[in-house]
C-alpha cells in the first residue's frame, strides 16, 4: 500500500497535488490496489443504498433524494480529499439539521422544502471553500469533545424519538424531544400491530446479522428482507406503509434557487451545517488516516467537504458530511485509495438506472429501525464515563450540551454549543489549572502531587505544570 506523503513538488503538478490530492492519485493508481478498491467500493455500495433510503426520510424527502446525495458528492471527495478512506454522504446529525432548518421556512410546501434544502446545501458548500482558502481548518479544534459528545447524544435522542411513530404505525407532529414523548405516550393506544411487528424483527435482525453475517452489512440483510416480506405476505394490503414508487434514472443537474427573503435565516443555518459536518468529517478521516499511517490535510478536506455539498445541491441531493459507517466498511472491506469512494458512487449510480423497482416495497418500519440503530451508535456513553472520571466540570458541559439539543432544538442548540466553547476556552485561560509535580516511586516520569499523594517534590526545587496556553490579552 503506498504510503501519503506531503508533496513538495513546484509546477503544475505540485498545485494538482494541493488542489485535487485524489486527481493526483489517479495518475499514479498502482493496479495491485484496484481488487481491493473494487471490493471496498461494492461494500460501501451495499451500506450506502439502505443508509441513503433511510437518512433520506429523516430529512424529510423521498427515498430517492437520498441516493441523490450518494453519487457525485462521493466523486467530489474521491478527486478533492485527503482521506484514503472517507466516504462522503447523507449523515444523521447532518440530516437532523437539515430539517430542523428548512421546515419551519417551508411551510409544508414541498417544492420550497426541496428549494430551500439545495440553497442550504449550497451555502454550506460556498462557506466550506471559502473557509478553506482563509485556513480556517482548525475550527475542528474549536468544538472540544466535551461538547461534540454531549451535541451527539442529544441528535441522537432527537432521531430515535422522530422514528418511534413509524415502528409503532401512527405519525408524530411534534418537533422537539419532550413534546414528541409526551405526543407517543397520549398515541400509544393507536400502535399498529402489523406495522409493530415489521419494526421489532427488523430490530432483531439488525442485532443477529453482524454475528451470524459478518462480511454482509446488516442494514442490507435487513431491508432485503423486509422488503421480501411485504411484497409476498402482501403487507400493505394490511396497513404496512412503503417507501412507494421509486424513480429510476440519475439526478437531472440543476442550480438551486430560493426566495431572497430566506438567505439570511439559510446563511446561518448553512454555517451551523459546515461547522458540525466538518468537525465531524475531520474526526472521522484523522481516525483512519492514524490507523494507516499518514496524514490528512484539514483545509484541503474542508475544500473537499465545500465540494462535496455543492455536488449534492446541483444533483438534487442535500448536505452531506463524513459517513462514519460507510468509512468503517471501506476500511474494513481493504479500500486502499479514493478509488473505493468511485465505485461505491458507480455502483449506486446503476441501481438507480436499472433496479429501482424492488425499493418501492422497503417499509417504513424497517427505514424507522435502521435509523433508531443509527442513533444508538451516535450514543458515547464511554467518553460520558470518563468525562466524569477525568473532570466532573467537563462532564458538566457535556450534559449541557445534550440539554440543549432537548430544551431548544438541533440549530439553536448549535450556538449553545459554541457559547460553551468559548466560556471554556476564557475559563482555562484566565483559571489555569496548575500543578506541582513530583516523583512517583516505580513509575517514570513526573506526576501531580495531588492526584498522587504518594508523589515526592523535587529536593531543592518546584516543579510546576501550567494547563494552556500562554495568552497575554493586556500586551
């Protein structure tokens, strides 16, 4: 597998190498790595196309928009990214932020619901590439963990609340978390068995096929089954709601186009998506790019992510971010380049001109349990305990941060969010923790003679350690 390295070439292809990494690559694709490529790439496919369906009803479009999002986003990351294994698409945080800000604007109109999410989608795009030529990657360090744990696990909250209604067989109007309980508790008298039923065995399939499947994405094992369920038992005969009639052929291309009116409120909302998306992408790459040895660019992924969203937007698509289960499979699967990311988008590409048919039968029970799944695998209940264990006033802002995804919604909760960041960031620079150090007996090194009574002061002198960054806001 070879090896990333930062180009230092001048000319015309050191530009090609900073400006398109992934256009680089093809050039120089070593034929040894297309099996593996190849095998990756079907792999992502076989996630993406039940992921893509199913994220696609979460953000309130039809099944096929979701497909949409799955094509060329994944060509505009493969030629623009930095990352070997990223795969670009339709994510569920990403998706919960595109519904929380367009519906309110659309007012049930879903022609302006579909203008508005492409503009968005745009603007997100336009805010990334600009943010990129001003370096401005490090705003992946600006949202600390604490905080990006705490905003996950309140999307999380947010998505598997939203499809309880389809696994129980009624619809639920509310938009926010506590009114939606509250709204399920007064309708469960209305559950629809048949419906019940489809909901919990996909539950208990998505639970068993990791184990006894292990090469085959359970998401897929799920919906192919469900879906072979309701076409030969006939189903919806019996009240089973289907994703319907799915139209086959690619995304005409198309400029997005909005109400002026609704630029201001779409510009702050787009901002909001490229700072969570990108902070979630970079995580997503710097994890993989560790575990096979280089490096990735976070300027030229924000470029790429800037790309990406573009892409979706002229595609009919909607924004899109770093697919943590797609990269996993990637990466699972051998992907060894961006290649993989090529294939995946090809692969869709053909089901969507040839095999379209068989989705009009995949249940709303089955897309409402593959999404609650979804939701748990956002759920970090292990950084929460160490959190907890390292320092209870990071803890504290990680509850924060999840309450305020409850008490005021995705978007809002967002500036919740970065009011966090920056109350954090003057509480350590104008309270810096600072500890003496001394020697601990059988271990190297010096350690705080706090959090280890057994620790000794160095004879004759004090060692200290200073908690952040030298900031002089008088000089």
């Amino acid at each position: 597998m070879a090896q990333a390295g930062t180009s230092t070439e001048r000319g015309p292809i050191g530009r090609r190498q900073r400006i398109a990494p992934g256009l680089s690559m093809l050039t120089h694709y070593r034929r040894e790595d297309l099996p593996y490529d190849l095998r990756a790439g079907l792999s992502v496919a076989a996630v993406a196309l039940p992921v893509g369906v199913a994220y696609a009803t979460l953000a309130g479009f039809s099944p096929v928009v979701g497909l949409y999002a799955s094509i060329l986003p994944l060509f505009a990351y493969a030629l623009f990214g930095s990352s070997r294994q990223l795969v670009i698409g339709p994510d569920a945080a990403t998706c919960t932020l595109v519904a929380a800000s367009v519906a309110p604007l659309a007012a049930g109109d879903p022609a302006k619901y579909m203008a508005l999410s492409l503009t968005l989608a745009f603007l997100a795009g336009v805010l990334c590439i600009g943010a990129s030529f001003l370096k401005l990657g490090v705003l992946a360090d600006f949202l600390s963990r604490p905080i990006l744990v705490g905003f996950m696990n309140g999307i999380a909250l947010t998505i598997a609340l939203g499809q309880l209604g389809k696994i129980l067989g009624f619809e639920i109007v509310s938009g926010r978390i506590i009114p939606r309980a509250l709204e399920i508790a007064e309708k469960i008298g209305q559950t629809h068995l048949p419906t019940l039923a489809v909901g919990l065995a996909s539950f208990m399939l998505l639970l068993a096929a990791p184990r006894l499947l292990r090469r085959v994405p359970a998401a897929l094992v799920v919906m192919v089954l469900a879906t072979v369920a309701v076409a030969l038992l006939g189903l919806e005969e019996r009240g089973v709601r289907t994703v319907g009639t799915v139209p086959a052929g690619l995304p005409a291309l198309t400029f997005p186009g909005a109400p002026w009116s609704t630029l201001k409120p779409l510009l702050a909302d787009a901002a909001a998506i490229a700072l969570i998306s990108f902070t979630s992408l970079v995580l997503t790459a710097r994890s993989f790019a560790a575990k096979n040895g280089y490096e990735i660019d976070a300027d030229r992924d924000l470029a790429a992510l800037g790309a990406a969203n573009i892409a979706a937007s002229i595609s009919g698509g909607f924004a899109v971010s770093g697919a943590d289960s797609r990269t996993a499979m990637n990466d699972a699967a051998g992907g060894r380049t961006q290649v993989a990311g090529l294939v995946a988008a090809a692969a869709i590409a053909v089901v969507l001109l040839f095999l379209t048919g068989p989705l009009r039968y995949v249940p709303d029970a089955a897309l409402g349990a593959v999404l609650v799944m979804a939701a748990f695998s956002l759920v970090n209940l292990a950084d929460v305990r160490e959190l907890w264990r390292e320092s209870k006033g990071e803890f504290a802002i990680s509850l924060i941060a999840t309450f305020g995804v409850v008490a005021v919604g995705a978007i809002d909760a967002i500036s919740v969010a970065l009011i966090l960041a920056m109350l954090r960031f003057v509480r350590t620079v104008a309270r810096p923790p600072c500890e003496v150090l001394g020697e601990v007996p059988g271990r190297d090194g010096f350690h705080s003679v706090v959090r280890h009574p057994e620790a000794r002061a160095v004879p004759g002198g004090c060692l200290l350690r200073f908690h952040a960054p030298l900031v002089i806001f008088s000089a």
